[in-house]
C-alpha cells in the first residue's frame, strides 16, 4: 500500500467533512441533513484525489480494485446484493423485536405514539398508521435504493478503496481500523450528537463503536463480492431502517438509543453474532479469487 495515496485520501475524506460540517459548529446553519448528505461525498472525492495523484493503473484495472464492477463472480455479487437489501431490513426488524422482549424498547404498535408525536399531523389526509405502513412498505422496498445514491459517496471510499489496501496486511485488522475511520470520519456530526443526542459528544465514541461492528458486515460483503455494490445497497438499507425505534415506538416511554435497534448495544451484540458467522463460514481474503477458468 502506497502511503501517499492513504494520507491523501484521508486528508481529503476526513478533512472534507469538516469543511462541509463548519456551518454546524459556527452556527449557520442547523440542517443536519444537508450537512450529513454533502459529507457522504467526501470518501469519493478522496478516491478521485489518489487516482489524480497516481495515474498508473490503466482505467479498467482501478475500477475492478476499487469495486466499480461486479466482481468475478456476478452471479454472487447479484445474490449478496439481494442479502444486503432484504436481509438488511429484517435485521433492523430483529434488532428491535429482541430489543423488545429484553424489556429495553416499549412499543406501541396501535398508536404509534412516539412517530405521532414527533411528527405531528402534518394536516395528513390519512391517519398515522397508515402513514406508518407506508413508511415500512417503503423501508423496505424503494429506500434502500434510493439511499444508495448518497451511500455509494462513502462506500466506494470506506470499502471500495480502503479496505482491500488495508487488507493486504491482514483481513481482520483491515475491517477493524477502517470501521475505525469510519466512525471517526463521523466526528463532526456525531460529536455534536448526532445518533444519540442524549450522551453530548460522548456520542462520538458510541457511534464509532456501531460503526467498526457495521464495517466488519459490509466489508464482508465487499471482499466476499469483489464488489463494492452490496456494500453500497446495504449501506443504503441501513440508513433508511435504523429508525425503526423511533417508528415504532412509545412516547410514554421513549426508547434509549444506546441501548435499543440496530444501532444500539442489542445491534453490537446480534452484528458481533452475525459477523463471527459469516466470516467462520464464509472467509474472505485480501483479494476476491479469480474465476475459474475451463
């Protein structure tokens, strides 16, 4: 791994989501979403940064390594992308469910009193739950997709072109340190309180937690694939169902997202479950194997 093109594409990644955050923290603006949405780019950009320092690889070449094709499997790629979309989704759905029954997340699945209230009526012409019913339908069906667009910014740098350099000295310390960037790239949202605005800065550190154990899944799928589109899709499926708690649950009782969802320390342990797994079962290497030929 060149070391040049590493500290470039961090300088770029993480130092661009600084710029893009300052706003917040000199109090121009107070839309989270905007700022979150703009610094998803920032990975991408870092990619750019390296290929227009080293322009060596032919053309080809650097979009296989950094995961723009899919892979030399396509037919596994295609499968993994369906896991990544559904299977995402669902494990939102258990996280909560076993959340749940740990007595940690008190639902309301009547009145759906905590998305009501925090919501309001918005003069909708239909009642909350069907507003609810609409919003799983689309969790699960057309977000996804279209989250990946903004997904794609960070997975194409984060998995794309991180991890597989990472990785030629080691799967397992490659999947820890670039969950770690990851996270930390998150600082300038998450150290305002981003994710979990009852713990203040403090979020930062818990979030980075959610974000190593997130890394270790979706950076299996990267190197299982040879792809970085599963990661993208899943990424996207993140996004769009990690606010299941807040969907479905209770304002008489609101849920502590430190301990609840898929983002949650019920998330840590059922993600840390799923990953020893997959990785037992299905290993993966630095690079995705070639295709056998006949």
């Amino acid at each position: 791994m060149n070391r040049r093109d590493l500290w470039v594409f961090l300088a770029v990644a993480l130092g661009g989501a600084w710029l893009i955050a300052a706003p917040l923290w000199l109090g121009l603006t107070t839309s989270f979403v905007l700022i979150a949405s703009a610094m998803m780019f920032t990975p991408a950009l870092g990619v750019l940064a390296v290929r227009l320092v080293d322009r060596r690889t032919p053309a080809r070449e650097w979009a296989r390594e950094t995961g723009l094709t899919f892979g030399p499997r396509p037919k596994r790629t295609v499968v993994l992308l369906l896991a990544a979309w559904f299977g995402t989704v669902l494990f939102s759905a258990v996280a909560v469910a076993v959340s749940a029954a740990l007595g940690l997340l008190v639902l309301d699945l009547e009145e759906f009193s905590l998305f009501a209230a925090a919501v309001g009526e918005l003069g909708a012409p239909v009642g909350v739950g069907s507003v609810v019913a609409i919003q799983l339908v689309a969790m699960a069906l057309i977000a996804p997709l279209i989250n990946s667009a903004l997904a794609f910014g960070e997975e194409w740098g984060w998995r794309g072109w991180l991890l597989p350099r990472l990785a030629e000295r080691g799967v397992w310390p490659a999947l820890l340190i670039s969950g770690a960037i990851w996270g930390v790239w998150h600082a300038p949202l998450t150290l305002l309180g981003y994710n979990y605005a009852n713990l203040g800065p403090w979020a930062a550190l818990v979030f980075t937690g959610t974000c190593v154990l997130l890394g270790i899944l979706l950076g299996w799928l990267r190197l299982r694939s040879g792809s970085v589109w599963p990661a993208v899709l899943a990424h996207g499926a993140i996004n769009a169902s990690a606010g299941l708690p807040m969907l479905l649950g209770s304002a008489a009782a609101p849920p502590n997202l430190v301990f609840v969802g898929m983002t949650g320390l019920v998330g840590w342990v059922l993600m840390a479950l799923l990953a020893a797994v997959l990785l037992r079962r299905w290993p993966v290497a630095a690079r995705s194997e070639p295709v056998a030929v006949a």
